[in-house]
C-alpha cells in the first residue's frame, strides 16, 4: 500500500518521541522548606519554574510558592497576579532577590504599571508572611507568601518571569526569549483544592496526546488530502485513490479520537492552567472530523445532481481540518514544549509533505493541460483543474 510505508516511518519516528520529550518537571522532586503547606503543585509551561499553592475558600487566602531559577546568578524570579489584563503592565509582583547590602534574601511588591524600572511599591491586594529563600543546591529562587485572592479565584492571570541582575536594588529588565514572553497564564486555584493524577503519570499523558494529535491530525490527515487531491488525476489509480484515501483518513481520525479524548482528559485535570484557545480549537477539529465521516455516508452518486454541493462541503470542510490540525499541532507544542528537535522534525515531515504536494500540483497540472490539448476542446473552462479532475475520475 503507498499509503502505508510512510505512514510507518512516521509513526515510529514520532513514536520515538515519547521517549524523549524533555524531562524537567520538577513538581515531583521539589523539596521546599515547607512543602507540607502547600496542597497542590503545578509544573508552570515555561522558565522552568513551578507554584506550589494551597487555597483556602473560607476567607479566600490562598498559601502560595514560587521557584524558579533567575537567568544569571545574582538575578532575580518574580510572580505576579494580574487583576485587569493579562500583560505585564498592571502586574501585581513580587520579585525576589539578593540584597546587596546585607547578602540576604528579600522580596518585594511591585506595582508594574510601565516597561519602565521597576519601583517598590504597595500592590492592590493584601499580601503577608512573606519570605525568600535561595537554594544552595540548585540555584533556584523561591517566593514563599500568603495572599488575599483578588476577584474570581478559579480564573486568575497569573505571570511568572526571570532575570539577569540586580541593580542598587531595582531588578534589571528581563530578557524577550519566547520563553520570557509566553510565560503568563489563567490560575486555578480552586480546582487545585482537589488532589489528581500525580506529575508523573501526567507527564505520561501528554506524551501520548502529543504523540496521537501529531501523527493523526498532523500527519495523516494532510497526507489522506495529498492522496485524494493528486492520484485520482491518474485514470491508473482510480478507485485505489479512493479507498487510499478512505483508509487514511479512517485510521486517522481513529488515531485522532483517541488523542482528543486523552487532550480533554487532561484538561478535565489541569490543576490550575487551562489553554482555551488549544482546547476550543481541538474541539473544533474534533467537531468538523465527525462532521466529515458523516460525509462518507451521506455521500450522493458522481452523477447526482446534488454531488458538486457535497463536494464544495467535503472539500470546505476537510481544508479547515488540514488548516486548524496543524495549526494545533503548533500550539500544543508551544505548551508541552518538548525538546526542539521534535518540533523540527514535525516541521521537516510537514514540509516534504508540502514540497510533494507543490510538485504534485504542477505535475496533475501538466497531465491535465496534455489531455486537454489531445482532447482539442479550446472552450473547456481552464482555470480550475481541480473541476476538471472530479469530472473525470470522482467516484
Ligand atoms: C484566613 O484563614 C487562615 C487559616 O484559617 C489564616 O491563617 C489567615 O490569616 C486568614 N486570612 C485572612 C485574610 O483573614
Ligand atoms: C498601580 O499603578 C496604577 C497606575 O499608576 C494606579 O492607577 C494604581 O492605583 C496603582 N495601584 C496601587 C495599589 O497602588
């Protein structure tokens, strides 16, 4: 079968990605002064940093710790809630850092209300019992505090950040790595009241809805496009283009089902993160995919009269899910942040496949013209092969 041979090569290349994504949650090795405080802790996406952090609904405080490790040594970490945006600016921080002076550990509140420096400050809500560790052993910087939770506490901006130095006491700006500039996000504290699966056996659960999502709607999807889109011009491959195409499209939205239900697993127990724009568009592919197999069904003979409206909406459709597939793939990525090497590799696979596709165009687009020419028919309507193509060999 041409569909299966590549196919295979990349399931196990992206099967050997599960092996290998980066292995730097810390959530189940931390060790904190007083760990026994804290209920739950969350691996944040990006910097390498975690929050440990107990809620308490009653008076709705909340016992919070942050660790990360500054960018430079003698640099600084910070934590911020932000109560109107989901920026910078209007960042309620607390930074942490060494005092020169006394070569102690302190942390301060900021009100952040420009890129400007940074200037001590009260914030907006009540904060106390604050404290700020360095651990000798891994360089990490920790934030230990008590805060008064400002507004819905099961949807709060949180953002996290990193720096180089410090100078005469004011904390130097930080630097703009992707890192840097994706790390903010929506806290939930509530939903961390309630203890789930263990940092461990998450981290296994991505992997495989990383694994899932990338070789079917990644991968098989498109590749199920390039085989309907490209064989069915050769009178040769008519009807294997087909059940090519059936097939490929079948075992991928099999592969996909499983990944979507694994991705809403995962999001029913996200301890705290929630990634709307991720979840909204997976269930959108999810939505458009059923969508397509009911197409399978429904579909009208080549000759029936209604057959060109189907094929506008089977086409419609399938190129959303070929557009927001991909475009998800990416996203996901940005959140599990594998190793590069295996975001590269997806972009490699992503472009042969579209390199082959270009190189298919131009050779259907040839073979058409040809038979066009041997046909001798000047009126035929040359501006859409595609047309010309179903005319000829759709089912
Ligand atoms: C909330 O309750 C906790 C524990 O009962 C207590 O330590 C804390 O001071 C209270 N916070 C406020 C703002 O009343
Ligand atoms: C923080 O700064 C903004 C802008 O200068 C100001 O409107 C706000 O009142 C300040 N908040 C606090 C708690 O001082």
């Amino acid at each position: 079968m041409a569909c299966r041979g590549p196919v295979i090569v990349l399931v196990l290349s992206f099967l050997a990605l599960a092996v290998r994504v980066a292995n730097c949650l810390t959530c189940t090795t931390q060790k904190l002064t007083s760990s026994g405080l804290y209920s739950t802790c969350i691996d944040l996406p990006t910097l390498g940093s975690t929050l440990h952090f107990s809620y308490d609904a009653k008076n709705s405080s909340a016992a919070v710790a942050f660790v990360a490790a500054p960018s430079k040594s003698g640099g600084w970490v910070s934590w911020a809630l932000n109560p109107t945006d989901m920026g910078m600016v209007g960042c309620q921080a607390l930074i942490a850092f060494k005092d020169a002076s006394t070569g102690t550990m302190v942390v301060k509140t900021y009100n952040v209300s420009s890129y400007g420096p940074l200037e001590e400050s009260k914030i907006s809500f009540e904060v106390w019992d604050m404290a700020a560790e360095e651990s000798a052993a891994d360089g990490t910087m920790r934030i230990y505090t008590m805060i008064k939770v400002p507004g819905d506490a099961s949807h709060l901006n949180q953002v996290w950040q990193v720096g180089p130095s410090v100078t005469d006491g004011v904390p130097d700006k930080h630097g703009f790595a992707n890192d840097n500039l994706a790390s903010k996000g929506t806290l939930n504290l509530v939903a961390g009241q309630s203890s789930g699966t263990t940092g461990d056996s998450r981290l296994q659960n991505k992997k495989i809805h990383g694994i899932l999502n990338v070789v079917s709607w990644g991968i098989l999807f498109p590749l199920g496009i390039v085989l309907a889109r490209y064989l069915r011009v050769f009178p040769s491959a008519d009807p294997a283009w087909f059940y090519l195409h059936v097939f490929c499209q079948l075992s991928a939205y099999v592969i996909g089902v499983a990944g979507w239900g694994t991705g809403l697993k995962l999001g029913a127990e996200s301890k705290g993160i929630v990634y709307s724009l991720h979840r909204n568009i997976g269930i959108g592919v999810f939505c458009l995919a059923t969508v397509q197999m009911f197409a399978l069904l429904m579909r009208p003979k080549k000759d029936h009269k209604y057959r060109c409206y189907w094929n506008i909406y089977h086409h419609a459709t399938g190129y959303s899910i070929l557009v927001l597939g991909i475009l998800n793939v990416f996203k996901g990525y940005d959140i599990l942040r594998p190793a590069e090497k295996w975001k590269s590799a997806y972009i490699i696979a992503i472009a042969i496949l579209a390199g082959l596709a270009f190189l298919l165009e131009v050779v259907t687009w040839i073979v058409v013209i040809k038979r066009r020419t041997k046909k001798s028919t000047p009126s035929y309507d040359a501006s859409y092969n595609g047309q010309n193509m179903q005319d000829s060999t759709a089912l």
